[in-house]
C-alpha cells in the first residue's frame, strides 16, 4: 500500500508538471466520457431500469391488432376486457384506462388539464399509495356512483394550498362537480408525469354488450399472477379469441382476412419499442467517440513514454524493476482517465440539460425519469478505469519488450524511432480514421434521411395556420344539435376577426396526435377471397375546415350550408379511398356505407345508411410526413351529420398565427366563458414536434461525428509531427542529398494520405457490416447511399489532408546543416 500511494504521489506531481498532456488529455476524455454518461443515463432510464412500480415485471400491456386492415394497434374494447376478466385465470388484475383532456373550474378560471379515466382495479394493480386520502374501491367504478377524482399533489397545492385541505372538497370536472378523495405523492408517477387527475372508469349495458365488439378505444394492462408467464398469458387470450370467432361466426372470416390477433406484452418492453433501436445505436455511436478519444490518448501516452525512455532507464539502473515501472505507467494512466471520468460526469449534467432544451424528451417514453443516478455514475467510472487500463497497455508492452540498457543510446539519437512504436502509432491512426468514418456514415445517412422526410408533402399547406382545441362539456351541452349551435356562434365570431381568412372545426387535425378509424365499403365494391376489409381514418369537419387548410378540390364540392341533419348524408373521400373503390373512375355521385349487417358484415343490409360521394381532396399525412402503417385514406363526414365533442379549430391567417391566441380566446369567452381554448399551435408548430424522434438523434449523431472527425485530424496530425520530430536527421540527409523540400513535403503527405485510405478501407466495411441496424432509421435512402458515402469520404479525406500537411510543410522546411549538427 505505501508503495502505490508513493506510485500516486509520483504521478500526480509527472502530470501537474507536464501541464499541456494533462490538460489535453483530460479534456480529450471529459468531451468523450460525458458524452457517453448522457446517452448511458438516457438508455439506463428509459430502457434498463424498471418501472417505477413494485414487479414491474409482471405487468403485461393487451392490444388487439388488425393488420391486414391497416391497423397494427387498436389498442382493446370494453367486451373484451369483461370476457378475459371471466375468462382467464393468468391475471392477478385486470384494468381498462384512457388518458384524456379535462376542463376543470367555472366561469372566468376554467383550464384544460391532463386527467386519467381508470377502472378501479388499476391502482390496486400498481400498489398506488395517496398520500392523502384513498384510491377507488370498486363500487365506485359502476354507472351513476363515479362522481370521485384523486388530485396529483402538484394540483392539490394550486388549487386548495394542500394535500389535506384537498379531501372531501369537491372539483368542477367538465362542468360538473367531483368530489376529491385522494392526493398522490409528488413523485408519483405511472407511464405520464403529466396527468393531475385521476376519475373512475364506468360502463354502460351498451358498452358492455357484444354489439360494442372491435369498437376499440381503452388501453388494457394486467399484472400476470405469481408463477404465470407471459407464454402462459398469450395462450389463453388466443383460445379466448378462437372461441369468440365461433361465438359471432358472422365476424370469423372477416376477422381472419384482417389477420386479427390481441397481443400480450411486457409493458415496459412495449413502452420503448419505437426508440429502442435508436437509443442503442445513439450508445454504438458514442461508444466509437470513446474509442477514437482512447486512440488520441494512447498515442499521447506512447509518445510522451518514448521521451520518458532515460527517465525510465535510470530509474531501472537504480534498482527498480520491470513491475514497478510497469505499475508507476499503470497509476499515472489510470488516475488521468478517472479524472477524465469525473470531468465527464460533470459534463453529463448539463449535457441533459441541453438535451431537455431541444425538447427530445417529449419524444422519449418515460423522459421524467432521466438522470444521472448512482449506475451511471458507478458505469462511467467504470469505463473510464477499464480505457485507462487498455491505454497502459500500449506503454506497458512498449516497455517489456524494450532494452531500458540502450535507453541512453536511443535516447540521445534523434533518427528515426524504433519500428514496433511506429507501426502501433500506425494501427491507432488507422482505426480512428475507420472509427470516424463509419460515425460520418451513420450521421450523413440521418441527414440524408432527414432531408427526405422535410421534402414530404403533407397535403395542405401548413403556413399561417393557427390550431387550438375545445371541448363542451355534456352537462352543458346536451346533444349534438347543442354543439352544432355552439361551433357555429364559435366560427361566425372568428370569421370576422381581422387577420383571418378561412376556419373551420375538425374532429381530429393532421399531426395532433388522436387519430379515429373505422370500417367503410363502397356500394358494389367486390372483395376479393381472403380480402380484408379496411379501416381508413375518419374525420368530421365543418364547411371551412378545407379551406383553412387550402386543401384542393380534386372533384366535386365541399361541405357546404345545405349540408343539414335532414338533408341525405354526404362525405368527401380522399385520392387514397377513391383508388381503391374507384380505380381510374371519378367517385362523385357514387355511394359509400358502414358495414353493419349482422349476417353478412360485407354487404348492406335492410336498415344500411347510404352515403352519397360529394367530392375528393387529395391524401393529407394524418400521423405524420413518415409513418410506418400502412395508409388506408381518410373520409370526411359533416359535422352536421356527425357529431364531435373535443374539436380542433384551424384558422388560417394573413400574418403571424400565434399573434391570433389572445383575440380567439376573447371571442371564445364571448360565448362560454367557462370553456378554455387549449393545445394552442401552430401547423408548422406541429409538424416540428412530430419530427422530434427523427431529429434529435440525427442532431446527436452529427454532434459526435464531428467529434470524430475533430479528434481522428488531432490524431493524425500528431502521429506525423511526432514522426516528423523524430525524423529530423533522416530528413536533413535526404535534403542533404539532393531531395526538394517539395518531394519532402510529398513524402510526409504520402504517408498519411495512406493512413487516411487505410482507414477508409477499413470504415467502409465496418459501415457494410451493421447496415442492416442503420436501416430502420432510414427514410427514402439506403444504408449504403452511394451519394452520401462519396460525399462523407471526401470530407473527411479533405480534412485528413490538411491535418497532413501541416507536418508535411514543417518537415519540408527543416534546416539540414541545422538538424545534422544537434
């Protein structure tokens, strides 16, 4: 022990003298390793660490999937969670919820806030624990007895300065009043930190019926009991399936042809299943920065070692041995990379920080819970010990295999250096040129990519396009035909504001997030056998909704006033729909119905509602400019015809959207003052946001690879400076007889173009190998986009070049009469 801490006093006091390597050094690996503490700690939040819930791992997420029809997740109706609740003997519980908007507050104070639709069995299933207060029991679950809400902590302070002033007063929960019956704790959270209320689930006899069935809307978890697996779980679901289908063989078939299937997952895996893959790669790239910022270290610790040789030497001479050299090496390198490790860590901070401020995290599953926790400190630490230890060894080797005797000798020649030394220095340079270009690869490829999406047309034009929502409530607005009323003083009153131009309401806006679907045929459309019916996204809007949006008309006409609650139903198709029931025919006039014959389901039946084409827009991006589900189009009904509660307004202007807020709130208060108007944006707002998850990785990649970039030139630079200084005397004999400084000059450039091509070579078939991890990150290019491969080898061979020259000049000035006499 005495003689490692002698060992540590002596390396401190080597690298508080040797200030320009430490400094370097340090920096080098702060940059690197906080960099990596970033992404571990948003991969160890997100992906690693369990929910916070107690066994987590036994909570299982139920969704039905259709995809032959399109729809990939339908998430679960209410008739299948009462048939699995009778019906399976795997779950300890069983709960249905739906997070949804809530108004709560009167006249003058009302706002718009997060709340949770629950059945009563979901907080047992979490083991939720108020801190004031209780959760629901069971009764409070059925019809006409679900007058309760639990407050999250944060809301119980603003609204009552108090979790326990909270209990037993009541909250206007839309328009009617709630009576509180518990707080949750200020760090309470379950998949949404944003959620302030949370209001018991109930069911009527009609949503419980089987006419209900496939009517999917509710998110279904459970929790497996002690001892079942999910292998277990799914088993039982299919044999529950199978005997559905036998139960409503008029469904069977169409079923099938739709490929209909419920899925049992671990909830924490589907969770993360849409970042997943992106987060690793994101860990990939920044663990190649790390080992480019190792390389650069490793040749600052092999050339610094090289002019420690006499140092060395005579401390050999003087008695200590190969081992205790060995060890002083290993401290010194090790204590420089820890340093590097906690610089790192300190970085990692603010690093979030910044990460939070790009606003990745409201694109990241469980983004509340990222921090820099113990693991990631203790991981880091970690990794920078285990890059001290792989960096000694280079030194170490060095040091073993040569004659300390010879020292003196070698040290007092300036030639060239010896062999071994140069050809790792080589290998080193080689693999960070190779390490770089793969980053430069992953990073164009997202930029590339990127570029693709933007270019992506989404079917309106989302300039000067203000969105806002509004909800009336049902105590207050009754029927269908009371909010017909209200959206149309809403629109008259916007309609004449200066500045706007168009708007409209909509049941559901391109990139806002809720999407609906449902089943329509075509009068006289034939299936083909094993065809499945399709879902397309269905949209009510009010006459002026296309013309705020500035959608053309193909076909036809728009919604207009003579489109009434009496008049023959109507709907306006997109160019997706008319494809596929009127291929190469114009829709106009044609009729359309919604499925809903008992005997047949694919053919209109005695009581059929027929729906008469009355124009065609062309396709507009519902989910946004990328989606991976297959696009069935989008019909749109009248909201005269049918009816919407939660709208989004679009408002199209002559200036600045967002200017239009504070004038569309007044007039919305002119006519409710108890409605807010909320999830106020802007088009271009919104399309911005659904680009997060694309955007900010390739922001991040393009950051490290740039690192690379900066660190492989550092490096190759310095291996050839170092080579140049080393190889003054053979330089000067060269020029001492008869070469130019320009072949000089050419001779150094040559050697480190041939490392950089080395390099390339060697990045080009590490990139061909983890092609196929980078193509589901990819949009309209390939993992091997000639364009951007060029593109990517040219930039960094032009940065590689000037890194070389500069060397290659200094050597190409040298002073030969100057450098035989040293």
């Amino acid at each position: 022990m005495e003689r490692f801490r002698q060992d540590l006093r002596f390396a401190v006091r080597l690298l508080v003298k040797d200030r320009a390597f430490t400094v370097t050094t340090l920096l080098t690996l702060a940059l690197c390793i906080g960099a990596n503490a970033v992404i571990f700690a948003i991969v160890n939040s997100v992906l690693l660490r369990p929910l916070p819930v107690p066994q987590a791992e036994r909570l299982m997420l139920l969704y039905n999937s259709y995809p032959k029809a399109g729809v990939e997740r339908a998430s679960t109706g209410v008739p299948d969670y009462y048939d699995r609740l009778r019906e399976t003997d795997v779950f300890e519980e069983l709960a249905l919820y739906q997070q949804r908007g809530v108004t709560i507050g009167g006249e003058g104070n009302a706002e718009r806030i997060t709340g949770m639709a629950a059945r009563p069995s979901l907080l047992r299933m979490l083991h939720a624990q108020p801190v004031t207060g209780r959760i629901f029991n069971e009764e409070e679950g059925e019809p006409g007895a679900d007058g309760k809400v639990i407050l999250s902590f944060a809301l119980s302070q603003r609204l009552f300065g108090g979790h326990q002033a909270a209990i037993g007063k009541d909250v206007r929960v839309n328009g009617r009043p709630h009576q509180v019956v518990g707080v949750m704790p200020g760090d309470y959270l379950f998949l949404n930190a944003d959620v302030d209320l949370w209001m018991p689930l109930s069911f009527t006899a009609q949503q419980r019926s089987d006419d209900a069935r496939h009517s999917n809307s509710w998110t279904m978890v459970g929790r497996l009991k002690p001892g079942a697996s999910l292998a277990q779980a799914q088993q039982q679901i299919d044999a529950l399936n199978a005997r559905n289908m036998e139960r409503f063989s008029n469904m069977k078939q169409i079923l099938l042809n739709a490929g209909f299937h419920t899925v049992v997952t671990p909830l924490q895996e589907d969770l993360v299943r849409d970042v997943k893959r992106t987060l690793y790669l994101l860990w990939g790239g920044v663990l190649f920065v790390l080992a480019i910022g190792a390389v650069n270290v490793t040749n600052l610790v092999l050339i610094r070692s090289s002019a420690r040789m006499r140092e060395l030497a005579t401390r050999h001479a003087l008695g200590a041995g190969l081992s205790r050299l060995t060890r002083q090496l290993l401290t010194e390198t090790v204590l420089l990379t820890i340093g590097g490790g906690l610089a790192g860590i300190a970085l990692g901070y603010p690093g979030l920080t910044l990460l939070s401020g790009i606003a990745w995290d409201e694109a990241l599953p469980r983004s509340a819970e990222i921090r820099i926790d113990g693991l990631v400190i203790a991981f880091t630490l970690a990794l920078a010990f285990a890059v001290g230890v792989l960096v000694s060894l280079f030194p170490v080797l060095n040091l073993q295999h040569m004659n300390l005797s010879q020292a003196f000798r070698e040290e007092g020649r300036s030639g060239t250096s010896a062999r071994g030394g140069r050809a790792i220095r080589r290998v080193l340079v080689v693999s960070q040129v190779a390490f770089a270009f793969m980053l430069l690869i992953g990073a164009g490829l997202l930029l590339a990519s990127f570029d693709r999406v933007l270019r992506v047309d989404p079917g309106f034009d989302p300039k000067q396009l203000l969105t806002a929502r509004v909800s009336p409530p049902g105590t207050r607005y009754a029927d269908d035909a009371a909010v017909r009323v209200f959206a149309d003083r809403f629109l008259s009153s916007i309609r004449t504001l200066p500045g706007v131009t168009a708007a409209g309401l909509t049941s559901n806006i391109p990139f806002g997030g809720d999407f609906s679907d449902s089943v329509i045929l075509a009068e006289g459309y034939q299936m083909v056998p094993g065809e499945s019916l399709i879902s397309p996204y269905q949209v009510t809007v009010t006459p002026g909704y296309m013309a705020a949006l500035e959608l053309p008309l193909r076909s036809g006409r728009f919604f207009s006033e003579s489109d009434t609650a009496t008049s023959p139903l109507v709907v306006i198709v997109d160019e997706t729909l008319a494809k596929k029931f009127w291929p190469g025919r114009d829709p106009v006039g044609r009729r359309m119905y919604k499925p809903g014959n008992p005997q047949d389901f694919t053919k209109p039946g005695p009581d059929t509602k027929w729906i008469t084409v009355v124009g065609v827009v062309p396709e507009t991006r519902m989910a946004g400019l990328v989606s991976s589900e297959t696009r069935m189009g989008t019909y749109y009904f009248p909201m005269t015809q049918d009816g919407m509660r939660t709208m989004t307004l679009a408002v199209r202007t002559d200036g600045d959207p967002l200017a239009m807020t504070g004038v569309l709130r007044k007039a919305l208060r002119s006519i409710d003052a108890e409605l807010p108007l909320y999830s106020v944006r802007s088009m271009e707002d919104r399309i911005t946001e659904s680009l997060l998850n694309r955007r900010t990785p390739m922001l991040l990649a393009v950051s490290f690879a740039t690192l690379a970039l900066f660190l492989a030139a550092t490096g190759l630079y310095g291996v050839l400076a170092y080579q140049v200084a080393q190889r003054r005397k053979e330089i000067a004999i060269r020029m001492a007889l008869g070469s130019e400084a320009g072949g000089i000059f050419a001779l150094i450039l040559k050697e480190g173009t041939g490392l950089m091509l080395a390099g390339l070579a060697v990045g080009l078939t590490g990139a061909f190998a983890i092609r196929r991890a980078m193509e589901s990150q990819l949009y309209g290019v390939s993992a091997m986009e000639p364009a951007v491969l060029a593109g990517v080898a040219g930039l960094l061979g032009l940065v590689a070049v000037v890194a070389c020259a500069v060397p290659a000049q200094r050597a190409s000035r040298i002073d030969p009469m100057g450098a035989l006499g040293e």
